[in-house]
C-alpha cells in the first residue's frame, strides 16, 4: 500500500541537505580505499570486485587481455553463474606492478 506524506519546502531542504552531507561524508572516507567496483555498489554487496570490462578499464587493457591474464594466473579470478569477477586485490596489485 502507498502513503502519501505532506512535507513543506523546508522539510525537503533539510532532507536534501542531510543527504548530501552525508554522502560527502562517506565520499570523503572511503576515497583512501580502493575503488569499489560498480557490482559492488549496484548490489550493495560488500565485494570490491571487479567485472572483466571493470577490470580491464582500470588497467587500461582491452577485455581480452584480462582473459589472458586470468588464464596465466596473473589475475585472481572467480565465477558467479556466468559473470567472471576479478579480485580487487589482484588488480591493484596488477596495476602496482
């Protein structure tokens, strides 16, 4: 069932300004950290994984290099149904080296 709420322009200004001091906060701590993948943040998991095409914009290498890397165990790789996930750990090392 849907409710409808009344909120005045105030409210909506607080809500708004609550949220984005919010987010400039989590901005702010979690920019030391490795980035987080774009899986990890669409399913709100707490995986800081990469997909291939993730992986291979980070490193800046086409897709089917990070097949050959996952192939040659360069990379740390695992699969979820069809979906094959890099470990963030692998590729930061990778893009380290």
């Amino acid at each position: 069932m849907n409710r409808v709420y009344t909120v005045t322009e105030e409210e909506i200004e607080d809500i708004i300004t609550r949220a984005v001091s919010k987010a400039l906060s989590i901005q702010q701590t979690t920019a030391q950290e490795a980035p987080k993948s774009n899986h990890a943040i669409e399913t709100g998991l707490n995986i800081p994984d990469y997909s291939r095409k993730e992986a291979a914009e980070r490193l800046r290498v086409s897709t089917q290099t990070i097949d050959k890397l996952i192939s040659t165990k360069e990379l740390s790789s695992y699969r979820i149904g069809k979906k094959v996930f890099i470990r963030a750990e692998s590729v930061n090392n990778y893009a380290r080296a």
